[in-house]
C-alpha cells in the first residue's frame, strides 16, 4: 500500500515514482523476454514508420523495420502476466482508484522501445484524449527495464496538469498539446524529466500531459507499460477502448 503522503502527492501532482519496485531478477526475465521478442520481431508489434512521429524514419527510409513498440504485452509472456497482475501493484491502484482495477488490454499493455539511431519523438499529450471510458479514471504504470535518463528519451511530464481545464484549440487535429501558443508555452515550461533506474516504477493519471524526445544515446532503452482502470469505469460500446477484453485484478 502506498503511504498517505505518496498518495497525495498522486493526486495533488498527477504521479508518483517508486523506487525499486522490481527486483533484479524480475526485471532480468522481463528484459530477457523482451530481446528475445524483438529479435524474433514476434507480432503484434508497431514500427517508427507507421506513427511517422518526429525522427522517425520513412517506410522505405534506413531504418524503416525498427519496432517501436511490442505491443499485447500481456499475451506474450507469463512473466507479463504476472508482473501487470501482482497483488502489490493491485492494491496501490485500488487504493488510488477508490474501488477494484481492471488491467486494460486495448490501450498501452506493451513494451516501449527507443533505438538508438530510428526512434522519434512522442510530442505532448494526454492519454486519455485517445481513449473512450464512461469517466476516464485510468493510471498508467511505466516500468523501466534500463536506466532512463534525457539523453535516452525518458518521459516529461508536467506536475498537476491532469487537474487542467483545456480547450480544443490548445490542441492540433492530431490531438497533441500545441506549443506555438504562449498560453501553452507557459504550462510547457513546468515539463520536469523523469529519469528512472532499472526496477522503477512511474505510476501517472491519464490526464497528465507527458512527452518524449528520440533517444540520443547508443544503447537501446525498454520500458514495459500496463494502463488500469477502475471497475466501474466502462470502455464505450464500440470504441476501440472495447475491442478487447479486460483483466481483473480482483
């Protein structure tokens, strides 16, 4: 369970790392499994080239088979299974949601990579604006299977932004965060980086504003990424949130 304090800072500043979450070992299967799925390029998998994200290499570009993402990550292995559904996980997004999680399969629940010469990068947005739910009470768990750092593209956030109110124009037609407006700009200039050592865990709201930068380094960086939602917190009929089914964590 998470102290009073850690929990309010969840709520008050939209996330939360905890350090050492993971043991060494875990992490060791978890990465394992993950190269050996890349190397293999075991499917279902989403490549740079298809988001065409900044950096991103073209579709007949040098570079143009780089994984992105392993997505279905549940499916792949035990070792996902039983890390996205362990106990101590589940009662931390218990105690944040207010009631039981169900462990979403449509939206993240996969592996993120940066390459470190074709990865691009993820402008600012908020999860939820992609998803459908009844009342987008959804948090996110990003695990970092390496160190992540700004030179290898961690993720950047913006402290207590999932408390915002936001108008559509300070959004473009692809749903991310303008940065050409001096509104936004001011919001933009909180962004802190969240450098993450092997075994840690960021747990974020779904409405908290977020970016990546390509990876700059010469190491490839791995995070393995499970959103949850709450029980009473329904996909829409027919949204892609509905497609596939849920996992409960009770």
């Amino acid at each position: 369970m998470l102290t009073t304090e850690q929990a309010e800072q969840f709520n008050s500043e939209g996330y939360i790392i905890l350090e050492n979450f993971t043991s060494t070992d875990s992490i060791r299967i978890l990465k394992e499994t993950t190269l050996e799925q890349l190397e293999n390029r075991v499917p279902p998998f989403e490549l740079e080239s298809d988001l065409q994200y900044p950096g991103a290499p073209g579709a007949n570009q040098l570079g143009a088979h780089t994984i992105r993402r392993l997505k279905q990550a549940y499916d792949r292995s035990f070792c996902f299974q039983d890390w996205s559904t362990q106990p101590a996980l589940s009662e931390m997004l218990q105690q944040l949601l207010g009631e039981p999680a169900m462990l979403v399969r449509a939206h993240h629940n996969c592996v993120m990579t940066k390459q470190p010469e074709f990865s691009s990068d993820s402008l600012w947005h908020q999860d939820l604006r992609y998803w459908n739910y009844s009342t987008g009470r959804l948090i996110s768990a990003w695990l970092a299977l390496g160190n992540e750092s700004l030179e290898n593209g961690c993720l950047q956030v913006i402290p207590q932004s999932h408390t915002f109110t936001f108008k559509q124009h300070q959004f473009d037609e692809a749903l991310f965060f303008r940065h050409d407006l001096p509104e936004n700009q001011k919001i933009l200039n909180k962004a802190i980086p969240v450098e993450l050592k092997p075994g840690d865990l960021l747990l974020f709201h779904c409405r908290l504003l977020h970016a990546a930068t390509r990876n700059y380094s010469s190491e490839t960086k791995l995070s393995a990424v499970f959103t949850y939602r709450a029980e009473s917190d329904e996909p829409v009929t027919d949204s892609r949130s509905a497609s596939i089914s849920d996992i409960s964590l009770f």
